[in-house]
C-alpha cells in the first residue's frame, strides 16, 4: 500500500489500529515542527528531543480519541506539543531550574528529507507565518509572541507589559484574529502572482 | 485529582469568548485549562470558537527557525512504541461477522421466498445494530483506558507541583464529627487558586456534599463543594475572591448537594491558615 499521500486523518485513523509505518509517516511530516517549537521553547536540544518523543507516543496511545469533525489533526498535534512544552518549560521555572540556551549552529532544513514535498510545504507556511507576524500591530504581535514563544502566561505577560489582564487578553484576540486576515490575505497575493 | 469529584466553578460563554485567545495559545496555566475544557465539551458554540481560535494559533509552530532532530530520534520513538503495544480497533470487525453471518443466509435464503428474504433482511438489520454496539463499547472501553492514562499523568503532574518547595501547604485537622479526617491546603504566592485535598473522610449520602469554607473577619466564603471517593479521599481545585493569604482560617462542612450559602451542617475539618511544618 501506497501510504505517503494519503491524507493526515487516514494516517491517523491507521495508528489507531495498531499501524506503525503510518506512525512513522506522521513523524516525517510532523517531527520537525515539533522538535523545532520545542527547542524554541526550552532552549535546549535534550527537552526538545524528549518532547518530541513524548508527543509521537501519546499520538500511538491516544490516535483513537482524534474526532476529524473536531479540527485539523495538525491543530490537535500542536496543541499537545504545545502544550507539554510549556508545561515543562512552567515546570523549570517554578523549581529555579535556569533554561539552557543551545544556540542552533545554523538552520538546517533537510533538503532531502523523507517527503520533499511535505518539506517544500512547510518552507512555504513558513514564510506566510513570519510574514504575517510582521505585519501584524506591535502589541498584537508582542502577546502572541510572548504566549506562543516564550511561553508566559496571560498574568505573566500583564505584568510583564504592566497591562490590565483584560488589555492583554483582548490584544490576543485580535492578534489572532489580524493573523488569519493576514495569513489569508498573502496566500490570496501569491496565489494571484502566480 | 484523586477519584473524587471535582466541583468546579462554571464559566459563562461570554467569559469564555475572552479567554479562549489565551487557551489556544497556551497562555493559561494547567490548572486554568481544566474548567475551560470541562466548558468546552459541554458547549457547542464555545467548541466552535475555540476550535477557529487553535486553528490559527497552530500556524505559529510556522513561525519558529527550523531545526531537524536528531537522526536517531525516529529510531527512538519507533523502538519505544514497539515497546508500548495498543489495545488495537479491529480493522474491520463487522465485516467479518456481517460476512459469516451473509454466507450462512445467502445458501439458507436462494432458493426461498421473497418473504423469507424479508424475514432474513430483517435479521440482518438487527444482527448489523448489534455488531455496531459490540464496536461501541470497544471504542469505549479503549476511551476509557485511554482516559484513565491521562488522569494518572494529571495525577503526576499535580503531586510534582505540590511538592515544590515554593507551594505553600496548610494543613486541616477533623473535628470530633470526623476525628480521623485531615486535609492540606496547596498554592503558590500570593494566589487566588489552589488546590485542597483531604483523606480519611467518610463518604456521604448522595444527598449531600462537603463545602469548604474560607473565613476572613468572621465572613464566610464558600471555596467550593465536593465528595469523596470510596477510601475517603478527594482534591478540590479552589479559586477564591482574594488571595489565599487573606484568609485566617478555613473549614468543611456537610451540605446539602449544590452547596449552601453559608455553613449550616456540622463542621467536620478546621485549620488556620497557618504553614504546614511537616508531619509530627
């Protein structure tokens, strides 16, 4: 069987059934991202890594529980990332335990790597995000960095800001909400220059 | 939390409209996350929302340098799978019965009437429900285990925060009505949120509840109702009106379910609201 194009949620609905290789398909266009935002979170390769590999085994346990009328199951997956990654990074900070900061020698982008088109694909929502992050209001962008990168909390980055909660979480909202205008409207730009 | 049932404060839709931001991006702490995801399971339209709001948050991951993990890290997570076996859906297990079953009544039903075939597709339909029941309750009982892993990694989670040394405990002793009854009180700083677990309580009719109570100048303000499980113990997630610190003393008392607005039962644990020294 021919599993590479199948689709996220056929892969999925296959490690619900016990299917590694469709394990090891979602790991190739996944992995990278994940392991990336955790590193981007952590500062350090070792918790990036066991991130990483924490997520991939509570996707072969719990594949069963993702409902494809729920969301996108890339949203699902990030969001357990996420989650675990700035759960572990509170987790430091509460115990004292300093961050380490891995400096990456360099960005390295598998130019050959397991789905050159899956790679090519995630180049390009790249360049959309970091352009649409850009393009964003000030504050709007500094919230949604602050929460999303860096891990605070919303009472963290009120005070942090010196802003009312309220400021903070509104600025979010609207962050959000400029960034899918955005992200729309360069897809929109490129898809017409094309 | 540890059995018992949890009773959290509920949070309206229109709250949930300004929190729903800071959940899909991650920026409420995991205690927070719980009553917005008891919300969310619960409403559709919040379901909805915060679905729209993930979505966009889950083009960030985007945003960040690229980096490729390490080449051995798939070998890892492979090996490690290997090594955690799933409880596995069946492929496809209704065709396979749906298909003894057909080949038994097709040889049974060619040569018949039309009205046996009848009969026959009527057996058929009950026979196609009652294998969709038998998947259901395998879908279930996976959930289920699924669930249980979860809660028991919550679990973790939650007696690793309480044992920071940062988190302050306050311990509740029983009164004469429950001798044998003790609580602790858990929360960081100067916090309006923290988390009460207690043991050694009796388990009550289904009538009623035990109440916590948080006392400043003689006022009394409920911190929430709860239960206990069978060996007697239970955790409750607490948010109170001011800091935890404002408050001298607190107590449980028995009410009746859904809680009062102030203490009308006997009162089975007390404690100031003092620092935990450790166990005698």
């Amino acid at each position: 069987m021919e599993y590479t194009p199948l689709p996220d949620q056929d892969l999925v609905a296959r490690i619900a059934q016990g299917d590694r290789e469709a394990l090891g398909l979602i790991y190739d266009r996944y992995a990278r991202v994940i392991y990336s935002v955790s590193f981007r979170l952590l500062g350090d390769r070792g918790a990036a890594e066991e991130i990483t590999q924490d997520v991939f085994l509570s996707l072969w346990l719990r594949a069963g529980t993702y409902q494809t009328d729920k969301g996108k199951f890339s949203t699902w997956l990030f969001s357990i990332a996420h989650n675990r990654a700035v759960d572990a990074l509170r987790r430091r900070r509460r115990e004292g335990t300093p961050t380490p900061i891995d400096t990456p020698d360099m960005e390295r982008i598998a130019a050959n790597g397991p789905d050159p088109a899956q790679q090519s694909a995630i180049m390009t929502d790249r360049r959309l995000v970091q352009q649409a992050l850009v393009k964003l209001p000030d504050p709007q962008r500094e919230v949604l960095v602050m929460a999303y990168y860096q891990g605070l909390t919303q009472v963290e980055i009120a005070n942090r800001l010196s802003a009312p909660l309220g400021t903070v979480k509104t600025r979010m909202r609207l962050g959000l909400l400029k960034l899918k205008e955005m992200l729309k409207s360069i897809n929109d730009e490129e898809n017409r220059t094309q | 939390m540890i059995n018992g049932r949890r009773h959290q404060p509920m949070i309206s839709c229109e709250d949930m409209g300004e929190i729903l931001a800071p959940y899909a991006l991650g920026a409420l702490d995991i205690l927070d996350r719980k009553p917005v995801e008891a919300h969310i399971q619960a409403c559709l339209p919040c379901a909805q929302l915060a679905r729209e709001y993930q979505e966009i948050a889950s083009s960030l991951p985007y945003g960040v340098p690229l980096l490729d993990p390490p080449a051995d890290l798939k070998e890892k997570v492979m090996g490690q799978i290997a090594m955690q076996p799933q409880t596995p859906l069946p492929t496809t297990p209704a065709p396979s019965r749906w298909q003894r079953f057909w080949s038994s009544l097709d040889a049974l039903l060619r040569p018949r009437a039309v009205g046996i075939a009848l009969v026959g597709a009527v057996a058929v339909l009950a026979l196609t429900i009652w294998v969709i029941a038998l998947e259901t309750d395998l879908n279930s009982e996976r959930t289920a285990s699924q669930t249980l892993a979860e809660n028991l990694r919550q679990q973790q989670q939650t007696w690793a925060w309480a044992l920071l040394p940062a988190v302050r405990k306050y311990t509740l002793g029983g009164t004469d009505a429950a001798p044998r009854a003790w609580g602790t009180m858990l929360f960081e700083g100067t916090s309006q949120q923290g988390m009460l677990v207690v043991a050694d309580m009796a388990p009550l009719s289904g009538d009623k509840v035990y109440q916590l109570w948080l006392v400043q100048d003689n006022q009394r303000t409920s911190g929430g109702t709860f239960a206990v499980d069978t060996s007697g113990r239970a955790q409750l997630r607490v948010w109170a009106p001011q800091p935890l610190t404002a408050y001298q003393s607190m107590g449980v008392t028995i009410e009746p379910v859904g809680g009062s607005p102030g203490p009308t039962g006997p009162r089975v644990l007390r404690g100031p609201m003092q620092p935990w020294t450790g166990p005698n």
